[in-house]
C-alpha cells in the first residue's frame, strides 16, 4: 500500500483499498468451510500469509503508521478476546480466534488510512461522504427490512449521528464502515465466522443478520486506541501538529 497522487478514482482506489481488498478475498477464503470441505483445515497457511503481508507491509509504510500498526495488532487481540471468547459477540470456525485476525485488523486500519490521504479523496471529500452516506443508509435499510437486522441497523444510525459533529474524521470513518461490509461479507460468505441472530446471542429486542450492518461501530474503537497509544508516546510532537493544523486554519478563514 501507498498513498497515490493521482487525482482519478480507480487508480487512488486499487492502490490502497482494492490491494486491501484482494488480500481479504484470498486470505479468507484459504480458511473457508469450503476448502476444509474439500481439502483440508488450511488455517495455518492463512496465518502464515497474513504473517508474510503483515511483514511486508509494516516495512513499506511510514514510521508513525508502523507504529500504529503495532498499536492495533495489541488492541485488536485484547477486543477479539473480550467479544469473541469472552462475550460470544460472534464465533470462529473453529471456536478460536485466528491468528491472522489481529493482524488483519491492522492491515484494515492502514488500507483505509492510506486511501483517505490520497489526492482524490482530499479532493473530493465532500462528494464521497454524501456518497458513502447514501451506501450505508441503503445497506443498513436493506438488512433491516429484509434480514430484520435491528442490531446493525441502530449501530449504523448510531455511527452516522456520531459522525455529524466529526468532520475531520468523517471521512476515515465512512470508508472504514464500508471496509468492514466489505470484509465481513467476505468472511460470513465464506463460513470463517458467523454472528448470532440476537445481539452478543442474549439480546432478544435486538435482531441480528450474518452479519450485522453496522458492527463497523465497534471498530471504531480501533482507531481511537491507536490515536490514544500514539499520542501518550508522542505528546510533543502532537501538539506541535496541533498547533500547525489550528495556524492553518486560522488562515483559511483569514
């Protein structure tokens, strides 16, 4: 992944989140029901490629998102753990949690990233929230009113009220909505997870589709802990970009 300069949408798109994309086709299917039904159990293969990519990866990108990188792997585990395992939230195929997860969480995090600092995105952010908007209000109403999916519908909502008053984060949380579609699609597809029909199995007011339209909210989580983490070990150099991004905008409305 890099961030592309140039100002045409395909290009911006297959140079971040179409390789991210790609990965996640792959990766998952190697551990899908259907390979193990038809050859074998290859789960660890699909470790050890997410090991090899996730290698690769963390050497070409930059330091502070290496670093980030890191951050999520950790947090990534702790909350596979604590709403897997722990609160039965959803359920692996084979009743763990895969060691290429974590990892894949991080590689999510830096795909989306990388897009959203792309010159076509920075050009035309405005046009893509509206766009993106529309997607996840058509996609959360389709599951709610043909999967009765309850669950995803609230935490999609949820995300969008949110992001009314985030517009510097608008963009990055938009396009991580529709990055976790796209792979939870992809996974529950393929049978290497699946999610209970009430949320976390127990709440029966709560309706849930395989898988819930809006679970990226949680994913959210993600990203704030990498920023938090990040920012505890940097704290000079954040208030000096702080203080250059209020200078510029200072200036802008000058």
């Amino acid at each position: 992944m890099s961030v592309s300069t140039t100002k045409i949408f395909f290009p911006a798109f297959l140079k971040t989140l179409g390789i991210l994309f790609l990965y996640i086709f792959i990766g998952l299917f190697i551990d899908s029901v259907y390979v193990v039904d038809n050859y074998q159990d290859l789960q660890w293969l699909a470790n050890l490629i997410m090991v090899i990519i996730f290698g690769i990866t963390l050497f070409k990108v930059n330091k502070r998102i290496r670093e980030q990188m890191v951050y999520a792997v950790l947090i990534a585990i702790a909350g596979e753990y604590a709403f897997s395992l722990g609160m039965g939230m959803y359920t692996y195929r084979l009743e763990n949690i895969p060691h290429y997860i974590p990892m894949g969480h991080a590689l999510v995090y830096a795909g989306v990233l990388y897009f959203t600092k792309t010159s076509y995105v920075k050009n035309n952010t405005k046009l893509l929230e509206k766009i993106f908007t529309s997607i996840i209000i058509l996609y959360s109403s389709y599951f709610l009113f043909f999967k009765n999916d309850v669950f995803g519908f609230v935490l999609a909502i949820l995300t969008l009220l949110i992001l009314m008053k985030k517009p510097r984060e608008r963009m990055f949380y938009l396009t991580m909505f529709l990055a976790v579609v796209y792979l939870e699609i992809i996974g529950t597809s393929y049978e290497c997870w699946w999610w209970p029909t009430t949320a976390w199995n127990n709440l029966s007011f709560l309706p849930s589709a395989n898988p819930p339209s809006g679970i990226s909210f949680f994913y959210f989580g993600l990203d704030l802990g990498c920023l938090y983490f990040y920012k505890k070990r940097h704290k000079i150099a954040w208030k000096r970009m702080k203080n250059v991004r209020k200078i510029r905008l200072n200036t802008f409305k000058s």
